[in-house]
C-alpha cells in the first residue's frame, strides 16, 4: 500500500510540476523541434564541423591534446566527440551533441533566468541561440551553457564556491576568446573570498579545492596551447601597435552586421548604438562597477583577438550578445539585502536610475529584437539555399567512384570538408605530399598551388597503378585555365566528372572532380 501511495503521490507531484511550467515546456519544445529540423536537416556542415569530427574520429586521447597546439582551441569539444567518433556514429551525431547541449542551455534558460517570459523568448530567438550555436556544430555551443552556469551560481558563489569554480574552467574550456572573462571573474572571486570573507576550516578547504582546480585547469590549457601562433599558419599574432582606426572600424562595422543584419548599415542605428553603449556603460557604473569590469575585460579581450591574432566570423563575433545577456543575468540577481543597504544618496538619485533604467532595458530590448530578427533571416538562408557543397559532392563520390580510388585535394582546407561524408575513399593533399583527414594548420599543409605544381607533385607520388581524381574546390585551379585546357587535350586530366549545382554560404566550399590519367 505505502509503495503504490508514494508512486501516486510522485505521479500527483509530477502532474503539478507539469502544469506549473506548461508555459516553459511549450516554448522549450518548439525551441527544441525548430533547431532540430534545421541542424538535422537543412543544415550541410563544412569545414571547421568537420575538423573537430576528424580529430576526435582518428587521434587517440594524447594526440587529440597535443594537436591543440596547431588548432589554437581548447580540447573539451573534441573530447566530447571522441567516444561517438572512435564508435562509428554517424557524422551526423556531431550535430545531435551540439543540439542537445543547446537545448539544456535553453532549458536552464527558461527555469532559471531572472528575466520575464517574453524577454526569455526574446534571447532564444536571437541568432546566437537560434541558429549560430545549435545549428552550425561547434565548440561555439558550449559558449552559452558555461555562462549560462555562471550566471546560476554566481549568486550563491559564496555557498558553493566548488561549483562555481568549475563552472568558470568549464568557460576556459569552450574557446580562447573567453579566456578574458574566465580571468577576470576569477580574480573578483579569489579577491573577494581571501581579503574580504571570514572563513572557518571547512570554507579555508573549499577555498584551497577552489584554487587548485583553477590553477591547474589553466596550467593544463596553457600547455595544450602553447606554441600555436608558431605552429598554426592562420594565426597572425600582431603587435597592438599595429592597431589602428581603420582595422577598429571595420571591426565595429563588422560586429554590428553579423550580430543585427542589415540595418546596421543606417546611420541611424550607428547613433542609436552609440547612444546605447554609453547609456549602459553609465548605468552599470552606478548599479555594479564590478560587473561593468567584467564586461568591459571580456570584450577587451576578444576584440584583441580579432585585431591581433586571427579573423571574426558571425558565430566568434556573436558572443559580445551573449556577454551582455550575461551582465543582465547576474545584475537581476541583487539580493535583498544588497538592495536595502543601499545608502540615502542612492535612494535620492533612485528617479534619476529608475529613468535611466528604463532607457537602457527599453534600448536593449530592441536591439535583442534586432538580432532575433537576424537569426530568422539567417535560420531562413540555410533552409532555402547551400550552406556547403561538400554533402552533395562526398553523395557523388559514394556512388560513383571505385573502393580504391585517390582523390588529390587542390587544396586541403576546402576539400576536407566533404572526407567525413565519404565511405573508404583516400585523400591526398597536394601541398604536403601526404594522405590526410584533418588539417594541420602548418605552412606545408596549407599551401595553395598552381595547377602546374599539383601535376608535378602527383606525378612524383603516383607512378600510374592508381585510380587518381583531382577535387578542385573555390575554382581554384580556373586560375590556371590554359594550363587545365592543355592537360585535357592530351587527356592527362578528363572534362569536369561533377560540378556543383549552386553557390553556397561557404563560397570556397564549391567544387569539381575531374579524373587524372598518368
């Protein structure tokens, strides 16, 4: 009797959870099937999904943290892949793994953000949560999920100190451009816990656990990085004086068209933005100058990165949204009792705030509309057009090519997008005279050829015996048209076998597979 009471009585409770948060379980499943159907799909993966795949797929546990040092990223999502990977799941798992990271982060969203239902919405609809980060499977994905978990226990930070810490290297973890915000709020949270909180045994050894997981997690990264602007050719380490306004300009220009779209390009929105920027920086000062620091480091960080060390893209440039979501998170959570020891020259400056206040939700609730209308416009592009071509030229290559055959990579980059789509089929880089899957980011392998170049190479490789194919990609070696004009006549390479039917997302992605005859 007392067992089937207590199933009724969960079954009871379960019902009343339910009904409860009917609200959150409607939008988290409409989330939930709308990414889905766009990441599983709609979606081709290109060439930076398919990297992590490879890596993951055919280096062993060390290897995996050694090759770091070429990628220049953290490995915690390469090691997430590694078991699907090493099993034989699909390629297609990879964007499940993502999918479902990014749904607990929407979940957690909806349960436990401080923020009103509509404007919660808002957030799951900006490009970042729609599309960029579940869609497009990255490492990107584990960006909001680790913040996500700061922001949930940077309240109770002082009661679960452990947790915290984690949730921060978990942060360090995700991607390099966040090791400025992992920095700072560390440092905010080890100050404040040495010099400002009594302690008794057991927080002095909760206070130590803290410490060494801190340390040691960034010594470990700092060692699977080190090296990488040597070795990785696409990183261009720059001094800071080579900053100048032109690049800073281009660079807010860029950051406001991938994060809002067209409209950026008004002038009107140039000013409004402006507006915003100082607003928010005032009223920060005023609520929380320590979280304006956070803010202010994270972004000074990552623009460093992109004006110092490599390029921006959409999905990189996307988390400057995210970080400001963030700083509205942990300014909602104020205790009470913080807000009542506010001082009476606060409370006689509380109209200016509250006016202020109002400004600067008012101002950020539009430009969060402004970017849930940029990730419907780019959710739409990916349904109806190409992200890549390398799906559809790796299906061609499945059905039509032998078990045996050797396909010559113009140029590695591009053509290893299509390797994870293809069934027992060899690739061998031109640049670097070697069979390969993934990229090593080293001058050798990542050198572009001349058509004249590439044929020498192949020569000096292949003596004949084998079923040779040259996969051509971005139009590459059209740059060599009389050259490719030349070897077609004497039939040492066949007419195009396979041409890509449309442009795609990823220009360089478009390809044409032709056959060699030695």
């Amino acid at each position: 009797m007392k067992i089937k009471e207590n199933v009724l009585k969960n079954k009871s409770n379960l019902l009343n959870k339910i009904s409860k948060n009917k609200v959150n379980i409607l939008i988290f499943m409409v989330y939930a099937i709308v990414t889905f159907i766009v990441a599983i799909i709609f979606h081709e993966k290109w060439r930076d999904e398919a990297q992590a795949w490879l890596i993951a797929r055919d280096l062993n546990f060390f290897d995996i943290l050694k090759q770091m040092s070429y990628e220049g990223h953290p490995p915690l999502w390469h090691l997430i892949l590694a078991p699907f990977a090493k099993l034989g799941f699909p390629y297609i798992t990879e964007s499940i793994i993502c999918w479902i990271i990014m749904c607990i982060t929407a979940g957690l969203i909806l349960a436990k953000s401080p923020f009103k239902k509509g404007t919660q919405i808002l957030i799951l609809l900006t490009a970042p949560m729609i599309y960029l980060y579940p869609v497009i499977a990255r490492s990107y994905c584990l960006i909001p999920l680790a913040l996500t978990l700061i922001a949930i226990f940077y309240k109770d930070r002082k009661q679960k100190p452990i947790k915290y810490t984690l949730s921060i290297l978990l942060l360090a973890y995700t991607h390099i451009l966040m090791l400025g915000m992992v920095g700072i709020l560390y440092l905010f949270f080890f100050i404040e816990e040495i010099f400002y909180t009594k302690k008794d045994k057991k927080d002095i050894k909760n206070l130590i656990i803290c410490l060494v997981i801190a340390i040691v997690g960034l010594l470990a990264l700092a060692l699977m990085l080190f090296g990488s602007t040597e070795k990785n050719t696409e990183l261009r380490l720059a001094s800071i004086a080579t900053i100048n306004m032109p690049k800073i300009q281009l660079l807010m220009s860029k950051i406001q068209n991938f994060i809002f779209g067209l409209i950026s390009y008004s002038y009107g929105f140039g000013i409004f933005l402006g507006i915003m920027c100082i607003a928010l920086i005032i009223y920060q000062a005023k609520k929380n100058s320590q979280n304006l620091v956070i803010a202010v480091i994270s972004i000074m960080w990552q623009l460093f990165i992109y004006l110092c060390v490599y390029g921006e893209s959409q999905q990189k440039l996307n988390i400057l949204l995210l970080i400001f979501i963030f700083i509205a998170w942990i300014n909602n959570q104020e205790t009470i009792e913080a807000a009542e020891s506010k001082i009476k020259i606060e409370k006689e400056k509380s109209k200016y705030m509250e006016s202020l206040k109002k400004a600067v939700t008012t101002g950020c609730l539009t430009l969060l509309i402004l970017s849930t209308i940029q990730g419907i416009t780019i959710t739409k592009q990916d349904i109806v057009g190409k992200y890549s071509n390398a799906k559809e030229v790796a299906q061609y290559i499945n059905q039509n090519l032998e078990e045996n055959a050797v396909i010559i990579s113009v140029f590695g980059p591009f053509s290893s997008a299509v390797i994870p789509y293809t069934n027992n089929i060899k690739f061998w880089n031109a640049s670097s005279q070697e069979f390969f899957t993934y990229m090593t980011w080293n001058k050798v392998s990542n050198e572009e050829l001349n058509l004249s170049q590439i044929m020498e190479n192949v020569r000096n490789n292949f003596k004949g015996g084998e079923t040779l194919y040259l996969l051509n990609s971005n139009n590459i070696i059209e740059k060599d048209d009389e050259e490719l004009k030349k070897l077609q006549e004497q039939n040492i390479i066949s007419e195009s076998l396979y041409s890509s039917t449309e442009k795609s997302e990823i220009y360089e992605e478009v390809y044409d597979l032709y056959k060699i005859n030695l």
